[in-house]
C-alpha cells in the first residue's frame, strides 16, 4: 500500500481553522453562506496525496501551477496539469496524488456554507468531481492567494469574511470557465464576441462570423451557444442594446441615430426591439435615467 504525505513540504504555506471556530462561523453573516475552513500552498509536493473514502466534509478545490497530478474518482482516474484545476463536491470519494516523476506545485483550499452546493452547480454538475481548463491561470491564482492571504492574517471575521470573498470569486471564475469549454474552445468564442463588439452597426450572418473564427457554421453556433448560454442573434441583440442604453444616458444623440449607430436602419424597428429587452421605448429610458441622475 502507498503512504502518501499529506504536507509538510519546503516553503509551504497551509492554514486550518479550528473545528470549533468553523461550526461558530457557518451560523452567522457572510461566513454562513461561504466559509474557507482550510487554504494553503504546496510547491513541488513531491509523494504528496490524499485519501479520503467518505470524501471531505468540504468541496475541496485545487489549482496545478507547475507539474501534475492525478485524481481517482470511482472507476476513472484524472489527470491534472498545469492550468488546470480539480474540484470535488463535498462527500465525493476520491484518491489525488502527484505524480512521481514530475510533482505538481498546487494551490488549494476547502469550502464550506450555503452558497457552495450553488457554486459548485455549474463546475461539477451531478458527477461530484470535475477537472476544469482555466482560462486566467494567473488571476485564478492571484484569488487563490487572497484566500491564503487572508486566513495567514488572522482568525478574525474580517478575515474570514476576506477569504470567503475570495473563494466566491475563485469559484464562480471555475464555473464560468467551465461553461465556456476548453480553452481551444473558448478562444474562437471570444475572438467571434470582440469581433460582434468592434462591428455593431454591421449585419450579422452566423456563416460569415465561423469563417471569421476558422469554424463551421453549425460547430461554432453549438460552441457559442455552450459558452453564453444563448445564440448567436440573441447575443448581438443584447450588445447593441446595453450600448444603445448607454448612448441614450450619455449622449444628446436622436433615437434614430442611435438605432443606426447599433445597426438598426429602422428606427421603429428598433425601438420595439428595445421595448422587448428593456421595457420601455427608447425616449422612456432616456427620461428616466436623466431624471433619476438629477435626483
């Protein structure tokens, strides 16, 4: 049998808040809904592993930065590499270890609170456990630091309120990551969504943007549809209308002028198509943001 180290390793950096203070902090404020009951950082954590039969009491969220790892989760074993990260729901046998050869560096902590299963929704899904491309490796570890940062501090509320801050944002970036697929994936989506940015005012053919993208039409209409949650057309009109919005409280420009500056040559045209996501016309808006900027 394998005997594995659980920490201990040159220039760590590991937190874990005493039992008593966990049960105290998931009654009350912030801490209820999202609390970080441990955080640390292991570099070059060579024969480390956990075990756990039962899983943890706590999702368990670790970020690779160097080397690799690897995760046994009932009967398939996950690799881990660098820019990725392993989330496990709470109660989620599992066995993780570094690899021999080259040990991965990590970044790491547990959650607990009433937001986490909600959180962990979109990442993990109903598998308990997910591997997860990340897009910001360097931003999704600038939070993971946050969380170690601020439990070093001290044990304060402030402190654990810094810290489930943290987790929070580490763990919705995870689950937006996740959304928007693979990073080879996500790329063409992003490049095709600046691409509808700079473009505003010009007609939109699904065939024109997936060449634009290198893709076909029918898979890259299933990719942006899989990262944003929406189609293609639904998108454009949410852009042109959030800039519309912002034209009509900035700017004395006319309706008209506004819708073509949007791409909509038909101004009635357009302003039923701003009624439909905003709830009132054009001129509407513009009163009420004025006004409510006088008061």
């Amino acid at each position: 049998m394998v005997t594995y180290t659980r920490d201990g390793f040159p220039g760590q950096r590991m937190r874990v808040l005493p039992r008593p203070l966990v049960g105290e902090a998931l009654t009350v404020g912030v801490t209820e809904r999202l609390l970080a009951t441990d955080a640390g950082y292991f570099p070059h954590a060579a024969n480390h592993g956990r075990s756990r039969p039962k899983g943890a009491r706590e999702a368990v969220v670790l970020v690779c930065t160097e080397g690799r790892g690897w995760c046994d989760v009932g009967s398939s074993t996950e690799a881990i590499g660098v820019g990725q990260a392993l989330v496990l729901a709470p109660g989620t046998a599992h066995l993780y270890r570094a690899d021999r050869a080259d040990p991965w560096t990590l970044w790491w902590f547990h959650a607990a609170g009433s937001d986490v299963l909600t959180l962990l929704g979109p990442i993990v899904g109903g598998a308990g456990h997910a591997v997860v491309d990340l897009h910001d490796p360097a931003r999704m570890v600038h939070s993971m630091e946050q969380v170690v940062q601020a439990l070093e501090r001290d044990e304060t509320r402030p402190a654990l309120m810094a810290a489930a801050g943290a987790a929070w944002n580490t763990l919705a970036q995870i689950g937006a990551d996740r959304l928007a697929g693979p990073r080879n994936e996500a790329g063409p989506v992003q490049r095709a969504r600046e691409y509808l940015l700079e473009h505003l005012d010009s007609p939109v053919r699904i065939p024109d943007l997936a060449a634009h993208v290198g893709l076909s039409a029918s898979h890259f209409a299933a990719l942006f549809r899989h990262a944003t949650g929406g189609g293609v057309l639904e998108y454009v009109k949410s852009i042109r209308m959030a800039r519309a919005r912002v034209m009509l409280m900035t700017t004395s420009r006319t309706v008209a002028e506004v819708a073509r500056e949007v791409g909509y040559p038909d101004a009635f045209y357009f302003s039923r198509q701003f009624r439909a996501v905003s709830g009132s016309s054009p001129s509407q808006f513009r009163q009420a943001s004025r006004a409510d900027h006088v008061s």
